[in-house]
C-alpha cells in the first residue's frame, strides 16, 4: 500500500477548529508541525505540535516547507486553499504524492450565502497583491462582484477607484471575519464609504452603478479608452483585424509594431486565459501602451521595447501574429522561418509599397487578402458628406 502523504493542506475559517470537518481534525491532531501565518496559528489551540510561522515574503516559505519533507506537516490556509489561495503555489513545488488538500469553506462562498447571491452568476476575483485595475473590464451597471482585499485599507482604495471610474453610485457591502466571532457587515455606496478600520480577512460585494463607461464584450471598442498619439488602430479596422486573428483561450499573440497597444490589449481582455507580447520600438509608445493596458484592467500584457524581427529573439511562441507597423519583406521572411505550422498571421498594410508586398506574399503562401475601405460624415460647406480614409489591405494566412 502507498504511504500517506506527509503534507496536509488544510483550509481553515474564522471559526477555528469548530469548522474543521472529522478528517481535517484528524489531521491537524496528528501533525507534528503545523505551518501558517501568525493570523491562522492564532485559531488553533496549542498542542504538541511544533508551530512554524510562514514568513514574509510568502516564497521563502516553501524553502522552509521543503525542509519539512517525510514529517508530518499541516500548513493553515483560508477557506479552500485553491481558490485564490496558497494550494496552487504548493503544488508546484510538490509532487502529487506528496501532498493532499483538505479545503474549508471559501470566503466566496460565505459571502454570498450572506448577501443571497447565487455565486455562479457573480465575478469573483483575489485582489490581495493585485491592481485594483483588474476591477475594469467588469464594471457594467448590476454587475455583481466579491472581491477578497488584503487589508482594511482596501476598502476605501475600492471605493476611490469606483468614484473615478464614474461607478460612485455603486453599492460596497463590506464583509469582516465571515464565520467568526468577530464578524461585521457594513453597506454603503462609493460616494458615502467614510475612511474607518475594517478587519482582515476582508471581502466585499459590490452591486456597479453609475455612469461610467462599461467595456463593450464585442471586438472594437472606441477609440476613447486608449491614450495614443494617433498611431492606432482605429476602432472599424481593429475589430476586423480582431475576428482575422480569432482569439482562443490560453493562446499568446505577438502584436508588432504596437502603437496604443489597442490591438493586444482587446485580445487579453477577450479572455482571462490570453497572452499577448505588444513590440514597439519607439519608447514613448512603449510606456503608453503600459498605461493603457494597467488602465484596462490586463496587467499581464508584456510590452518589448524595440525593433522586430530583432526584438522577437527569446519570447515564447505565439499562436496568432498581428503585424500593424514596421512590414518588411526582411520581417515577413524571418516570421516564415521562425514561427511553428499552425500560426495565424494577419499583417495591414496603408501604403502602396506595403500593400504591393502583401499582394506578393499573398501569391507566395495564400491566405485571405481584404481590402477596407470606410468613409465617415464631415461637414462639407453647410451640409454633410463622405469623407474617406485612407484603405487598409488586410492579409491573413496560417502558416
């Protein structure tokens, strides 16, 4: 028979070890040496184990766990471990053998048997070491949120957040110590939330309201959102290059020659799963296309600052490739050779040079060749008519 594992993840509430279930009891009886952070060591009672405190930084914590291997180890962690929690970190760092998870009842779950939610129609997001940004792409009038905050002082961070985003109307129930003795819930809206102790572990439901901008679901939202000092890819043409590309879960683009960054940040924000690399070679841009992205709420958008095909030596492997300034036969040569079968392609030429190469290539590899031409109404004399831009050649293809 296969030995036990020596490593119990535990998941534990505000209410200590009147919570546990018999068999995290069990284990936590028969640990030699319970691991956590001071606040969770301080819900159970002392016994014969030894006690270690998780240290700060939370990374050195798994040296010292690793120390531990072959006893019998429990290390404290809240609710369910694997939900915004401390269990996927360990399990990196441990092979399946060696440990087993004994998860609680999550925060998420508390709260929203408090506030009468049904959790699987409401966004849940771990806000601990996260930008407040991260709230963007769900603020929409009657959304409904939980968000978990690392200390009291994110609450009011909430609140201003909400104020400038246009969403001051929106209702924060704050939720302290759900499930224990020292459990309070406080309602306001961001407009009213006064400054004042809240106690960890935190949690807030949040009902938006107000009238902010909400980001459209649909490929091509304006203009407006993206600072950008005219390179961009306007809101018509993006989202045609948006369905060409055809973003799938977990997939990473390349987005070169990026501008505003408007092109890799509305494939992160089609799915939470998606990656993107903006190249830009031009350093203003490259810090803006940073700004609009944390803004956005897509803080894991990697911007390179420099020129392709250079700059694209050394980053993993995309599955779909946008090309949007800076096409050179050079750089259309090098993505032939570098990028894996499979890779979608979607390059937009303006210029009669740049269009000229794409109807070439085209001819060479296939693919789909559009041309978009769009007009707008101007003011003409004391009337209105049809002003054009300039037309753009789209080429797609997969490699």
């Amino acid at each position: 028979m296969a030995e036990s594992p020596w490593l119990t993840v535990l998941g534990i509430g505000e209410d200590g070890p009147d919570g546990l279930t018999a068999a995290s009891r069990d284990a936590l009886h028969r640990a030699e040496i319970v691991m956590a952070p001071p606040r969770h060591l301080a819900l159970i009672p002392e016994a014969g184990a030894e006690r270690i405190a998780w240290p700060v930084p939370f990374a050195e914590g798994i040296a010292i766990l690793q120390g531990l291997r072959g006893r019998r180890v429990v290390v404290l962690a809240s609710g369910d471990p694997f939900w915004f929690g401390t269990g996927s970190v360990i399990a990196r760092h441990f092979s399946p053998g060696e440990w087993r998870a004994l998860p609680g009842i999550s925060t998420f779950s508390l709260a929203a048997a408090r506030l009468g939610w049904p959790l699987e129609r409401v966004t849940c997001l771990g806000l601990h070491a996260a930008p407040l940004s991260r709230l963007r792409p769900h603020l929409a009038p009657d959304a409904r949120l939980i968000l978990l905050l690392r200390d009291g002082g994110g609450v009011e961070e909430v609140g201003r957040y909400l104020r400038e985003e246009g969403f001051g109307e929106s209702r924060i129930v704050v939720l302290e110590s759900l499930g224990g003795p020292r459990e309070r819930i406080t309602t306001a809206t961001a407009d009213s939330l006064r400054a004042r102790a809240f106690s960890h572990p935190l949690a807030v439901g949040l009902i938006c309201a107000g009238q902010g901008p909400a980001l459209p679901l649909c490929s091509g939202i304006a203009d407006e959102f993206f600072a950008h000092d005219g390179q961009i890819t306007k809101r018509p043409i993006r989202a045609l290059a948006l369905s060409a590309l055809a973003p799938r879960p977990g997939e990473m683009l390349w987005d070169i020659g990026a501008g505003s960054g408007s092109i890799a940040i509305e494939w992160l924000l089609a799915d939470p799963s998606a990656q993107a690399i903006s190249i830009e070679p031009r350093e203003e841009r490259a810090l803006r296309i940073r700004d609009n992205a944390a803004r956005l709420g897509v803080d894991r958008l990697q911007v390179v600052q420099g020129s392709a095909p250079e700059a694209l030596t050394g980053l993993p492997e995309p599955k779909a490739v946008f090309i949007g300034g800076g096409l050179s036969g050079a750089m259309l040569d090098h993505l032939k050779d570098r990028l894996a079968p499979g890779t979608r392609l979607v390059a937009h030429a303006v210029t009669l040079e740049s269009e000229a190469l794409l109807v070439a290539w085209q001819a060479r590899l296939g693919g789909d060749l559009l041309r978009i031409a769009l007009s707008e109404t101007a003011p003409l004399g004391a009337r209105r008519g049809w002003k054009s831009a300039y037309p753009v050649v789209q080429w797609r293809v997969v490699l």
